[in-house]
C-alpha cells in the first residue's frame, strides 16, 4: 500500500466540511482492503493545537479499526509533558466508558522525547547536507532519533493541523514526526536555527530553511506514511482537508492556511493585547501569544501577554529558562561559550518570545525592539527574574483595548494561531 499519489483536497465553497464529508474523505484515501491484518499508527496533536481530533480519530477508527491487526494512537508531544488519560479522551472526544468499550483495543501512547531507550537512532544528516539546508548558517552533524515504536507498526497515519508557525514557518507534515515524536538532536537543532533566522523571517513563509531540515528527516523514517493536514478556522470548524503524503498534504494545506490564517495591517500597534487561550497553560506554549503578533508591534511598543489562568513557565524546562531568562537572539550570540551547552530549544524559546533585539557586547546593554509584558498569574518578581515586563492581570479591563484600531491599539482575543503580518513589512522582517 503505498496511499495517494497526489494531494485529495475536499474544500467546500461555503462553510465548514461536515462529518459527513469528512467520513467521505476517509473512505476515498483509506480502502479497508489495503489495510486488512497490518498494524496501524495513529499520530495527533496534543491539547495545545486547534482540531477537530476527534472526529478525524473517530472516522478513520471506524473505517478501517476493525480490519487492521493494531490500530493505536501515539501522541506528539514534542517536549511538552505528558497527557492524562483524561486529557487523552478530551483530545480524541471521546468518554472513559467509549474507551474501555468501543475504543477498547486502542493503546494510546505518549511520546517520551527525553527517554533514550524509548528512541530509535536513525543516524545523523551530515554536516555538508547541514550546509546546505541551513543556506551556510551550520555545518554540522545532526543526530535523527525517532521514537522506537513507530517501528512496531506497518503504516504511520498523521492527523494534525496546519497554522503559521514561528520555528518551521507552517506546522504540520513532518513536523508531526520530528519533534512531533523525535529526539533531542535534532529538535534542539532545527529549533536554533529557525531563532537564528528570526521569527519575522521564518513565519507564514513556506520554504524556510527548518522546513528543508524536517522534511530530510522525514525522509529517514522508513515505515510508510500517510497525511491528513487539517486546516480550521475559529474554534475548530474544518476550512479544508487534504491528504496524501505528508510532503503533499502539507504542501497544499499551507497554501490554505496562508489565506486563512493570516491577517495583514496597514500600519504597526503601539500597543497589543494578546489574550492567551486556556490551552496554552504555561509560558513555553504561551509564547505564540508573541511569535504569531510581533511583526505588527511598532519600535518601541508594548505587547502584552493577558492570560490569568497561567501560572508557571514550563513543567518541563521551567529550571532552564529561569537560569537563562529570555533575551534576544544578538544577546545569545555574542555570549556563546556561556550559552553553547544550554539545550538549544530553550535558547530558541527564550530568543522567540523576547523578540528582536540588539546587544552592545561593550556595555553589556539589550535593548529590545519591542516590551513583552506578562499579564499572567506570574508575580511581578518573577517576570523580572525572566527578563520580562509585569502587569497585574485585575488591572487590565479587556474591553478597553477592544476596537481602538485607529488608536494605534490592537486586541486579538484568541492569540497564538491566527498570524499578524504588515503589507508593507520592515527591513527587520524581511522588507525592503
């Protein structure tokens, strides 16, 4: 079985997709003939991405679980910490009696990026290769682990959205694999060479340089793959759906999303008010509040983080970016033999939600171009201990900043997914 040779694209002129269309889809790419006694496993999202899960899980459960040898379910968590069985059911819609009952067989399956003897060395791309997917900025052997048991099955399926993304450009396709379900090598990597390029330089474009490294890896993952990308609008509604391999799928999904998921402004914001959704529960998510905004903040502005129901930075690399705090990209690299043994992804995170910013190596002064505050259950001392602004979260009346374009103030309500970018971008993001 070798799947789809092209990309099946199902967009509907008006509206979202139905169940019914997405059942349809499935049974046009998935012929349960083709899937009769082979192991079978499903790669999603984590709670952290916008989707109809559930529906996609249900659909393709339905079509083809009741052929197939194994039809189970690994979560790509990246780096983010595990999910609860709880959190699993709400994921994939479904409740705790459905899974001892209908969805009894399914073994659901966290990703453990931090566990050696859960990873599979696939090898390393070489430093030549390196050179050259990274347009010179790296020369250097990139180890490729994935996770073993990706290799217990006969047949990957990925299910999984596709936005505008601040390290890769648009999520989605690969990405579901590394670091979807990757090691550390290469996630640290690519994730310092997307901070390397800078977030205005990398997001909304398609071909970034991360892109060509996570496609290479994608390439060494040997058992047969087959995509689903997803593109939603609002709170989940299904825009389009396009399958095929995960080069495909992705490639024409991102072209949706492009037309979706990007909001263009005539002029920059002195002040922004980026309002986090309850799904982004910790700083290390939270941070796309900034990445998907930061290209409209004028020089000198204020973006402001409200998210009143987050409390901590990150359950999983809390203790290294309080030691690093959060600095520009120039602060980093002109301090590299203090910073070149921290994991590189952090580095990447904290250089991602300080934004653009200039170092004196002189006088040891950073100056970002734009003030990111908090306004968050974080106290005041510890927003300073990151190297952030603080505000009182009760102080700020959301109302306030709403419809005050005119004013120089922007209000996005659900920040994190939907990107803001200027017509006319600025030299520091790629203008001219």
């Amino acid at each position: 079985m070798n799947g789809p040779s092209a990309s099946i694209v199902r967009k509907p002129k008006s509206g979202p997709l139905s169940r019914e269309e997405v059942i349809n889809t499935v049974a046009q790419v998935c012929d349960p003939i083709d899937y009769g006694s082979r192991r079978v496993l499903l790669i999603i999202p984590d709670g952290t991405r916008t989707a109809p899960i559930g529906m996609m899980f249900k659909a393709l459960h339905a079509r083809i679980g009741g052929v197939t040898k194994k039809f189970d379910v690994m979560i790509a968590l990246g780096t983010h910490p595990a999910m609860s069985d709880k959190a699993i059911n709400t994921r994939v819609e479904i409740t705790a009696e459905e899974r001892a009952t209908t969805y009894r067989n399914v073994e659901f399956i966290n990703h453990e990026w931090d566990n050696p003897n859960a990873l599979r060395d696939l090898g390393v791309i070489p430093a030549d290769e390196i050179k050259a997917l990274s347009g010179g900025l790296f020369s250097m052997d990139v180890p490729v682990h994935i996770n073993k048991r990706l290799y217990d099955y006969d047949q990957i399926i990925i299910v999984g959205p596709v936005f505008p993304h601040e390290v890769v450009g648009f999520s989605g396709g690969n990405k579901y694999l590394f670091p979807g379900v990757g090691g550390p090598g290469i996630l640290n990597f690519f994730h310092w060479l997307g901070a390397v390029v800078t977030n205005p330089m990398i997001i909304g474009n398609k071909w970034t340089p991360v892109r060509k490294v996570v496609d290479r890896a994608g390439a060494m993952v040997t058992v047969p793959k087959l995509c689903f990308s997803l593109v939603v609008e609002g709170h989940g509604a299904l825009a389009g759906l396009f399958a095929g391999t995960p080069e495909e799928a992705w490639d024409a999904a991102s072209e949706l999303s492009k037309e979706l998921h990007i909001t263009y402004k005539d002029r920059p914001f002195h002040t922004v008010l980026s309002c986090a959704p309850l799904m982004y529960d910790e700083l290390w998510v939270a941070g796309k509040c900034m990445y998907k905004l930061e290209p409209v903040v004028a020089d000198g502005g204020e973006l402001i983080i409200y998210a009143p129901h987050l409390d901590h930075v990150s359950i999983t690399h809390g203790e290294h970016i309080r030691r690093i705090g959060y600095h520009c990209r120039d602060y980093i690299l002109n301090q590299w033999d203090r910073f070149k043994d921290e994991p590189w992804g952090i580095l990447a995170h904290s250089a991602h939600v300080y934004g653009i910013g200039a170092y004196d190596a002189e006088t040891g002064i950073e100056t970002p171009r734009v003030k990111v505050t908090l306004a968050t259950g974080l106290n005041e001392a510890e927003c300073k201990e990151l190297n952030l602004g603080y505000r009182d979260w009760r102080t700020i009346n959301k109302e306030d900043f709403a419809n005050r374009e005119d004013e120089g103030i922007l209000f996005e309500p659900k920040a994190g997914e939907r990107l803001y970018h200027l017509r006319n971008k600025p030299v520091w993001a790629g203008g001219t």
